[in-house]
C-alpha cells in the first residue's frame, strides 16, 4: 500500500504532462498596420502620393495624369473659385494624392499646401467638395538670449533664432533704439512662443511676450499686454506700465540706411560757393526702391512732383504737426487718405534735386520745420489707470523670468 501512494501521483503527473510536439498548434500573431490620420482623412484606406509642384505642372496635368475626368477638373476650376484658386498653384508647394486602393489608382482627393498650417482639400469623391482648412497647432514657450559682437541679426543667427526674431525686436524698440547703431556688448533676452505641427514640425515664430534689450548699459523692458481682448489690441509696456512706443517713429527707413545729411541751419555747399543754404530736413541714405515710412498716424495733405522735392508726399498729424518726405520714386498714397505710423507711403528714389538716392524727411511744429531728433516728441497714449493692477499682475513673474535668463 505504501509503494501504490507515491507511484499514483506519479502516473497522473506523467499522463498530465504527456504532450507530443503533434499536439503543440503554434497561433500565428498578424500585426496590423497602425492608423495613419492626416488631413481629416484616414490614409490607410487609399494610395498615397507626396509630391511638389513643379515647372509646367497645372491643378489640370496634375489630375489628369491620376484618372480625373477632365469635366471634374474644369468644375472645380470654374465653381470653387473662392476657395481654392486652381490657377495660383505655386511651384515648389507641396501637394497629397488620395488614390483608390484599385486598380485603376483614380485620385479621390487632392491635399495643396498653401504653407505649413494651411492647405484646400479637393474630394471628387460622390458630390465634389472643395475647402480649406488649417493643421492643428500647439505653442510652446521658449527662451532666447544673446550678447550683440556685430549685428543683432548676425547673433540671432549664430545662436540659431529665427530671423523674424529680428524684425519683431527692432519693431518693439523701434521709438527707443536704432538697430544700426548697436554697440559690440548690447544684450537681449526674450520669452517667447514658436509654433509647432503635430508637437515636432516647427512653424516658426508666433509671439514674443516679453523681453529685455540693454543698449550702451541702459536696461530696456519690454511685456505684451493685451488691454482690449474682444477686438484683440495689445502694446508693448516697460516695468513701470509706460507705452513703448511713441507718437513718431525715428526714422522713415525700417533697415538698411545711413543718415547722409542732418537738419544744419548752418550749412554751407561748395557746389553754390560757399553761401549759405540751409538744410531742413534729415537725408536717410537707402538704396532705391527702398519702401518710406510713414512716421505716425495722420491724413495726406500732399502727394504730388515739384520742382527741387521731386515725387513727395506731406501728411498732417495734428494741430501740431506735420511730416514730408522727399525724393520719392513712386508715391503710395493719395491726398486725403488716412495712414497709419509704419504704413508704406513710397519708395525711395533720386527725384528733383538730388545726388544720390534718400529720402529727405521734413518735420514741421506749429508750422515751422525743426529738427525731430532735438525734439522731446509726445509719447503714445499711457496705458490707462484701470489697467495698472491687472498689469503687475501679469508682468511680474514675466520680469522674475527674464532676470534669471542667463547669456
């Protein structure tokens, strides 16, 4: 009885463990291809084609060489005009063919990217529907420093910032500094936010929220703030809540000029024997074609050719005062339009009297002409009282971060 107790378990061991390699069924794993979602379109259900455009090719080759019947091709081009233009396919754009998974590989829908975050959809499938539409985007917040050794853009450059950084600064410190006459040891920093597809395509350049720019060891604050969310205004203020900008710009010339004659009541020419002639205005140098600025917001008096001034254009901003610009190539503006500071009201020529191409920007106060750069001129409208608590608010942990920013 003993021997039967141990070799019991044994032989229901044996028979439970008995399995032969014939009864072994190996179960076959299909791995599926994972969902591919793009453009509001599942790409799996089609055959698709990535391409740009290129020298010759027309929204009707294109289609026609993928199976679109030429009638298809010809509705879109005559019905869908407002959506999507067939006739202003830009060469090196991208474009997606959706194919039919067939055998005849017919186009379904056609993707053009008009830039990285918008693009038309054409969908011939049933009903032919056209549209546009944007690709989702994220923000995310970024830092930037740099210490200035030539030109602010040079440095954006070496430490690999978008050159529209560039033209955002100088836009910003546009009443308080000129950007052509930065010193080697000016200094910036800035929080800003970039524009990302799909968290890893990046888009560029969305908004700076702040930043800190240190001129000839004068430190600048500069904080975007929004004082009118429904029609969406904002400003740039420093940390004391004062508007940056003020009621004229420094110049007429956004880049790329030199001052090549100032306001000199003294003035004396060789040309004329030395007699005196009086120079009233200030000559910003700048290759032709050059686009002027208007320097505040104000109403065109004058926009006409005479004599010595050329193609020139005069516009009153106040009771107080006026601005002209002289020497124009071609003119941008009508008498009686209103324009806004930073508007283009003409390019830069060599009309009238002159010996190379300028622009010679006039200023005149209570009807006589000065000089704008020895003039205390008034600054933009304060940011109002109501705004003040709301505004530290804000801007105090944005100073906290730029002050932590190292170079």
């Amino acid at each position: 009885m003993k021997r039967l107790k141990y070799v019991l378990p044994l032989f229901f061991a044996f028979i439970a463990c008995d399995t032969t390699k014939d009864d072994l069924v190996e179960e076959e794993i299909v791995e599926e291809d994972p969902i591919v979602q793009e453009y509001g379109y599942i790409l799996n259900d089609y055959n698709v084609v990535r391409d740009t455009i290129r020298p010759g090719d027309t929204f009707g080759v294109i289609l026609d060489a993928n199976g679109v019947s030429q009638s298809k091709i010809f509705e879109v081009a005559n019905k869908f005009k407002d959506s999507f233009d067939v006739r202003r396919i830009v060469v090196g754009k991208p474009y997606v063919l959706l194919n039919s998974k067939d055998s005849l590989n017919t186009t379904q829908v056609f993707i053009y990217e008009k830039n990285k975050i918008e693009y038309a959809v054409v969908d011939f499938r049933d009903t032919i529907n056209c549209y546009t539409d944007r690709k989702p985007v994220r923000f995310k917040e970024r830092e930037a420093s740099g210490i200035i050794t030539s030109s602010l853009s040079q440095t954006m450059e070496e430490e690999n910032l978008s050159p529209y950084m560039t033209d955002r600064l100088a836009n910003i410190y546009a009443w308080t500094v000129n950007f052509f006459h930065l010193q080697p040891g000016d200094r910036f920093k800035v929080v800003y936010t970039e524009k990302f597809i799909n968290d890893t395509i990046s888009a560029g350049l969305h908004e700076i929220k702040a930043t800190y720019f240190e001129h000839r060891g004068k430190p600048l604050y500069a904080f975007n703030y929004e004082t009118d969310s429904v029609n969406q205004i904002r400003d740039y203020y420093d940390e004391e809540a004062n508007n940056l900008r003020r009621a004229f710009l420094k110049s007429p010339i956004k880049f790329n000029f030199r001052i090549s004659s100032r306001y000199n009541l003294n003035r004396r020419i060789k040309y004329y024997g030395y007699k005196l002639r009086p120079h009233k205005g200030t000559d910003f140098a700048a290759p032709i074609g050059t686009p002027i600025l208007a320097t505040a917001d104000g109403v065109v008096t004058k926009s006409e050719r005479r004599g010595g001034n050329g193609n020139y254009v005069k516009i009153r901003h106040n009771g107080t005062y006026e601005t002209q610009y002289l020497h124009m190539k071609k003119r941008n503006s009508k008498v009686g339009e209103y324009v806004k500071q930073g508007d283009v009201i003409g390019w830069v020529g060599m009309t009238g009297n002159t010996g190379g191409p300028h622009v010679c920007y006039r200023f005149w106060k209570n009807g006589k002409q000065v000089d704008p750069f020895k003039e205390d001129l008034p600054l933009s409208k304060p940011l109002p009282l109501e705004y003040h608590d709301d505004f530290f608010t804000f801007m105090l942990p944005l100073k906290d971060q730029l002050d932590c920013i190292s170079y």
